[in-house]
C-alpha cells in the first residue's frame, strides 16, 4: 500500500516576473496548523531575497488567527528591513489584512531611539508649543465638569452616590495617620528653626506666634493637600485609568451615564468634604509639635507657650486656611479625575497618567495655594 502524502493545510506560492514577487498565501493559517505555516515561512525566504518589490495577495487564505499573522507579519518585517517594497491588497481579505497589520504595527514601535537622539532644547522647545493644547484641554475638562454639577442636582441618580462613604473612608480615615504625621513634623521643624532664629535677637517668646501663622496660613493647607495629592490623587488617577483602558468607561456610556457626573463629582465631593478636616486635625498637631520642640529645647514653661498660641489664634488665620482647604481639593480631584480619564493604551498607560496625575496635582496644589497668598496679600488679610 503507497504511504499517503499529507496535503498541507498552509502553503505560500510564489510568482515572481523580474525582480517583482506575488506572494499568495492559500489555506488556513491558524494555531492548529502552525507546523505547516512554519514551513512555507522557511521555504519562501531564500525566493524573496532576491526581489525587490513584493506584492501580498489574501484572497486564498481561507482562515487566520494570531499565530498564523504574527508569522506572515514577521516575513513581511523582514522583507521591510531588508529594503523590500511591501504592498499588501487589504480588498482581497480585509480581515487577514487588518490581523496582519496589527502585529506588524507592534513590530515597529521602535521610534523611541529617534526622541531619545533629540537634543534637550528641542524637547523644551516642543513641550512649550504643546502647552496652549494642554491648555485649552484642561480648561474645556474644567468647563464640562462645572456643567456636569448642576445637572447632577437637578438629576441625582445619574451620580454614583453609593460609593461616596468608601470615598470618603479612603481619603479621610485612611489617609489621617499619613496627613497628621507629616503636620506634625513639620510643627516641630517650625518650632526648632524659630528658635535658632529667634533665640538669637532673645525673641523666643514669638515662636508660639510663628508656629501658628505659618502653619495655619501657608503650611497646614499646602502639606496636607500634598500628602493627599500624593496619596489619594494617584490612587484615584489609576483606578479611572484603569477603568479607561478596560473600557468600563465606554460601557458606561453605552447604558446612558456621563462619566463625569458618575465618577467625577462623588469623587470631587469627597476630596473637599475631607481635605479641609484633615487640615484642622493637621493644624493642632502641628501646634503640639512646635509646643513639643520650643519646651524641649529652651526653658519657656509650658503654660506661657499654651497662652502664646491661644492669643496668636486669630480668626483671620482660620478663614485663610479653611478658604484655601477646599479649591487646594477641588484642583486635586480635576486634576486626577482629568488624567485618569485621559488614558489610552494598557498597564503602561495608566502607569504614566498615574505619575503624570501626582506631579501636575502637587504643582496645581502649590499654584492655586499661591495664587491665594497673593489674593490675601493684596486684600491686606
């Protein structure tokens, strides 16, 4: 009995006139049937090496899958490298061509050797022409979430007021121990540096005043709304980031809800309810280091410092603080929400929109607190 001769499932004919190529790929050119994909793959390269023009006809393949495209992409990378003139005919298979094309644009996302050749001043030069765009981006971002406010009221269903307690669990509760902390060192670092200053003209007795305006009108607004920025504004950047490139976003407005109002406002809701507690808590704590390092380190008794700072206390250093707590917030929200939203691609995406988020959120925080000293300082508060 004659042994059978298996019929390749996958097979690659060549019709070469001159130094052009016609490549027709005929068969099924999937995972099942690799083997034989291989082997055409091999057999073709030493034919093609010696054209110049190479022309991919689809019409005969009769089925391809990932395994089947990553090969023929992989010949069609080579023959590119090569100096191969590759034109494939998308009409005669759309759907092989549109597979083939994916991979083959994986292949090719090396132009980063490129920019990284670029020198820095260009770079600077192209960031700065890009800023306008950014520009007006953030604005109309800001400008869609101040329209998106009044219609959550006027309709409070569409806004996701479910997952407002975890929100405010998260910032607040959980983020307490980080934001007094860092309120309370930087206390005892205005404490120690008021008296090495101070103690040098004997003016000790002013450090309870110093403690209590730097850290109520500059510095309790500013570090707690860093600390939070760093914390709950990368935590909330990349959970909506993430919810982006897994298309969450896209379903939810296939079923009819604006992100913004569903995910945007409970979020901003809850960084402003929260920030301007967490500054008052911040704010005592800071007022028992400074009174921790003044007591330690010179002889004032503590009952003089505890009534230094209560007359230091005035009702202007409160507002300013409570003024600035909640737009310190309020840019933290824009900001993470902005560029959460804002992300495309996979993992790495929201990698970057996450670091991107906690340094434009910092710089908003410390732009918007100085834009406020300014204001204060003009009004003469």
């Amino acid at each position: 009995m004659p042994p059978r001769t298996e019929k390749p499932f996958a097979a690659i004919s060549i019709d070469r006139q001159g130094d052009h190529a016609r490549m027709v790929p005929a068969g099924l050119f999937d995972l099942t049937n690799v083997a034989s994909v291989v082997r055409a793959v091999q057999e073709l390269q030493p034919s093609l090496a010696q054209c110049r023009s190479v022309e991919v006809d689809l019409a005969r393949v009769d089925r391809i899958d990932g395994a089947g495209a990553v090969l023929l992409a992989r010949l069609l990378d080579q023959l590119d490298v090569s100096g191969h003139s590759i034109r494939l005919l998308e009409k005669s298979n759309p759907e092989a061509a549109r597979l083939i094309a994916l991979y083959r644009g994986r292949q090719h996302s090396a132009p980063a050797a490129h920019a990284s050749s670029e020198s820095v001043l260009s770079r600077i030069g192209a960031g700065f022409l890009q800023m306008p765009a950014k520009m007006g981006k953030a604005l109309d971002f800001t400008g869609r979430c101040a329209v998106a406010v009044p219609k959550a009221v006027a309709a409070p269903r569409s806004v996701d007021w479910h997952s407002l307690p975890k929100l405010l669990q998260d910032i607040g509760a959980d983020g307490l121990v980080v934001t007094g902390a860092a309120n309370l060192l930087v206390g005892l670092i205005i404490g120690l540096l008021g008296v090495s200053q101070l103690g040098r003209f004997g003016a000790v007795a002013f450090v309870p005043e110093l403690v209590v305006v730097a850290q109520f009108r500059e510095l309790g607004p500013l570090v707690t709304a860093i600390v939070v920025a760093g914390r709950s504004g990368a935590g909330l950047a990349s959970e909506l980031a993430t919810m982006k490139v897994s298309e969450e976003i896209d379903a939810l407005r296939s079923m009819g809800f604006d992100p913004l109002r569903w995910l945007v406002v409970p979020r901003c809701i809850a960084l402003v309810a929260v920030v301007p507690l967490l500054t008052w808590i911040g704010n005592v704590l800071a007022l028992f280091g400074g009174f921790l390092a003044t007591t330690a380190v010179t002889d004032m008794p503590p009952r003089a410092y505890l009534q230094s700072t209560a007359q230091a206390i005035t009702f202007g250093h409160l507002m300013e603080g409570l003024i600035k707590s909640p737009f310190l917030a309020l840019a933290i929200g824009l900001i993470a929400c902005g560029q959460g939203l804002a992300a495309q691609g996979g993992a790495a995406a929201v990698g970057a929109r996450t670091t991107r988020a906690v340094v434009l959120a910092i710089l908003g925080v410390i732009v918007t607190n100085a834009l406020f000293t300014l204001i204060f300082t003009l009004l003469g508060v």
